[in-house]
C-alpha cells in the first residue's frame, strides 16, 4: 500500500450492486475454494476466505460480504474466533473519500466486534500517510453520525479512528494520541484512545508473537524507531505514555501480557497488581477479562476458569472486563446479561452488573432506554447496571470489546 496517494480520490461505490440473498451461494464456493489450504495452516485458509470476501466489499457490496462472512462462520464454527480479523479485511478493503465515507461506514454493523467499521477507517487514514492531515479529513467520517440516534455506531467510528490514526502515523502511539485530541470533546478522543492502544497491541503480536495476518487485518508497517514491545517491561507503552491516557491503554494491556506469561492468567495478575494507581489495577484487570472471554469463544465455563485464577482484588474486575466483551455490541447485551445472572450474589455479580451498564451507557444517550436496558429480578442487579450505565451522565466511552 506504498504507492496510494490516488487512494485518497477514489471510492467504492456506495450503492451496492449485488443483493444479500446471494450470500449462501457465495460462501459455499469460497469454502469450497479454501478449504485446500486448511492443511497448510489456519492463516493461509482465513487469507484465502478474507481475500474471497474482501472482493465483494471493494466493489460496495459491504453487505453482501458482511452476509457471506455470517455463512462461512456458521458453515465452519472454527472460524469463529476469526470473524473479526475477516470483518475487518472486508472493511480494509473499502476505498473511501471524506465525501463518502460516512454512506460507506453505514453499511457496515456491530458483529464481529465492529471489524468491517475498523477496517474501513485503517484504509481511509492509511491512504493518506506521508499527506498533512487536515481538520476536515480527520472530522469526515465520523461527524455525519451526529445528531442521530446511532450513537454506537459513533463509538465504533471513533475507535476506528484510532486504528487508522496508527496506520497513518507507522504505529507511532503518541503522535496518535495527539491527533485524537483534535477530536471534539472528553468522550470522542477517548473513544480514539482505545482505538489506537488496540492497533498498537496488534501490531505488537505480530511483531514480537508471531501472529500470523489471519484472514488479511491489515497493518502498515512500523517507522524503524519505534518500539512496540519490551520483554523486559510488560507495562509498556502504558507507562511510557503521559498519565491521561493511561487508563485506555491499561484496560487493553493484556493482549501483550498474556502472550508474554504464555496465557499463564495468575502470572498475568501479579503484572496487573504492579500497574500503580488502584485505577490502574482495575483496569488492567478489565483487559485480563476482555482475553478471558475471547480465549474462552464466550463460554462461561471458560471465563470463570481463567478469571478466578485473578488475585481476589482482581476477580470482580476481571468479570467487569468479561461481560464488557461478551456484550460488547447491543445486538449481543442478551449474552451479557445472561453471564451476570449465571454469577453467585456478590461482588463479582455487582461488578459484573456494572460492567453491563458501561456498555449500555455507550450503546443509549438518554436515561429511559439505559434504565430500560437494565432488567433484572433482583434489585441489587438493576441498582449495580444504572449506575455504571451512569444515567444522569454523559455515556462513558469504555464499551470496546
């Protein structure tokens, strides 16, 4: 993608060409077509998938690939962890100009943890690395999402920007973070905070772990000078970072302890135990419960496992970053609120409770549908979910997955 300065005057087509109803049809040849390299190794095969799929949404047939990428994953359950990776080679794969980025982002959804949104927005910046960055280029995309009721939609743009803030920038965290605080206000530029400490940790486990592309989530290459990792420092970049941005980066840290500790969860907690600030801990906490869910395909069974393995200061908050995963798009807050109420009465029920709120004060602008949103029997439950939801405030930008 070195040679892409026109990609900044072209766009996919932003009415589709080619329905949804020929999804089935076309995940059966793909399937068909990949399978063959399945023995070669689960990156070659979701390559050749991401490739298939990715042709559908570069031509603008952004549902129709979404589509596709559902029957490969029912047809294939062993792709399953691997649909977000694939939903962001179809977004990747998008061209877009401010002009048409916002009509483009709205034919992407929630599932597989936002990726077509990610994917889309890491193309649009990328395209335009090595160019100035202006004002009206940076705001484009998102701000055609204002004033609507989509506010998740908003959230996954913001934190999409971020992702391509990284790619923009060859990974460089701070000069990113700088363009996040262009954004407009407190909950825009931490909704991009997180954005850009996710790339950075993907681009890490590439980097220092050795994972393979999976199904083509693109990355741009890192300038020489900058470090993504440091074996002898697992707190790093958090703690390289100035303090306001420290809590985004934390509650994602875990991607590279746990690899780090070989997805060994109690040498990870007393990583966690040395973050500093109490609200730190916990933060980094919430991310050992974010892997917990994801290492587990969303298995309770496996989530329980995995986080009570936690010191006990750290259990609760670890169940707090689990249903966060779990319930990460308001399509999937069912399966959020049916881990919680699976949990004993306690602090681990509360916290877990609270961490449904934190979405549902992402996902709802007004205090009805967040109160509506928080059901339960038992009123401890609903008490624990309206105030995390924060319902006299402004929603917190903490729902990514």
């Amino acid at each position: 993608m070195r040679d892409m300065p026109g990609d900044t005057l072209v766009t996919a087509p932003t009415t589709p060409s080619r329905p949804r109803s020929d999804s089935g049809a076309i995940a059966d040849s793909l399937l068909g077509v990949c399978k063959a390299h399945e023995t070669h190794s689960i990156d070659a095969y979701s390559t050749c998938l991401g490739d298939g799929i990715a042709s559908l949404s570069s031509a603008g047939n952004i549902a129709l690939a979404m589509g596709t990428l559902d029957r490969i994953v029912h047809s294939d359950p062993s792709l399953v962890l691997l649909g977000h990776p694939l939903a962001h080679a179809l977004g990747y794969a998008v061209r877009s100009t401010p002009a048409t980025a916002t009509r483009l982002l709205l034919q992407c959804d929630d599932r597989y943890q936002s990726g077509c949104y990610h994917g889309i927005l890491q193309r649009y910046f990328d395209a335009r690395m090595g160019m100035p960055l202006a004002q009206s280029v940076l705001l484009a995309p998102c701000d055609g999402l204002r004033g609507t009721r989509e506010q998740f939609r908003l959230y996954d743009c913001l934190h999409g920007t971020g992702h391509g803030l990284m790619m923009y920038h060859r990974y460089d965290v701070n000069a990113s973070l700088r363009d996040c605080d262009r954004l407009a206000g407190d909950w825009d530029e931490r909704s991009c905070y997180s954005g850009v400490f996710m790339e950075h940790n993907m681009g890490a486990s590439i980097q220092a772990f050795g994972v393979g592309m999976l199904g083509m989530h693109r990355h741009s290459m890192p300038a020489a000078t900058i470090v993504l990792f440091k074996p002898d420092d697992l707190h790093y970049p958090c703690d390289a970072t100035p303090a306001r941005y420290r809590r985004e980066c934390y509650e994602l840290q875990a991607d590279l302890i746990l690899p780090a500790v070989k997805q060994d969860y109690k040498k990870a907690s007393a990583v966690c135990d040395a973050a500093g600030t109490p609200d730190l801990l916990r933060a980094c906490y919430v991310g050992l419960g974010r892997n917990a869910s994801g290492a587990s395909a969303f298995q309770y069974a496996g989530i329980r496992k995995r986080c009570d393995q936690a010191t006990p200061a750290g259990v609760p908050f670890c169940y707090e970053g689990a249903v966060r995963h779990l319930a990460y798009a308001p399509s999937e807050l069912p399966r959020g609120v049916a881990f919680c109420k699976s949990l004993p009465d306690g602090e681990s029920r509360s916290r877990c409770w609270d961490g449904v709120g934190l979405q549902v004060g992402g996902f709802f602008s007004d205090s009805t549908s967040r109160q509506r949103a928080c059901q339960s029997d038992v009123t401890r439950d609903v008490a624990a979910c309206v105030e995390g939801a924060g319902v006299t405030q402004s929603p917190p930008a903490r729902n990514r997955p």
